[in-house]
C-alpha cells in the first residue's frame, strides 16, 4: 500500500501546535475592508484554534 498523500489544500490552510492542536486563520481578510473597523480587521488578523469537533477530520486530510 503506498503512502497517503497530504491535501495540499489542507496543507496551505492549516498548522499542527507542538502540542497536536491546529491553528487556522479568519474568514473575511481577503477583501472588501474599508467598511470593516479597525478592531476587526485587527482581531481577524490573529490565527485561531480549530473546534474539537473538526480535529478528526483535518487530522485525516493532513494525514498525521
């Protein structure tokens, strides 16, 4: 049986934490950012931790 290959969309999308979590970014960067205030541009900028529910799923794509 061969390797399983990791989804590259997976893999430009998300990043494994030293201790197994993944980080993921906002929704809503991209464009159309001069009616969205500063605070949340801002706030949108930081990365986040995906939900416990989806870590399974991700885990699989990322195939770790």
């Amino acid at each position: 049986m061969p390797k399983m290959k990791t989804k590259s969309s997976a893999k430009k999308r998300f990043t494994l934490t030293a201790t197994g979590k993944i980080k993921r970014k906002h929704a809503y960067k991209s464009h159309i950012l001069t009616k969205k205030t500063t605070k949340r541009k801002r706030n949108l900028a930081y990365s986040a931790v995906v939900n416990s529910t989806d870590e399974k799923r991700i885990k699989s794509v990322l195939c770790c």
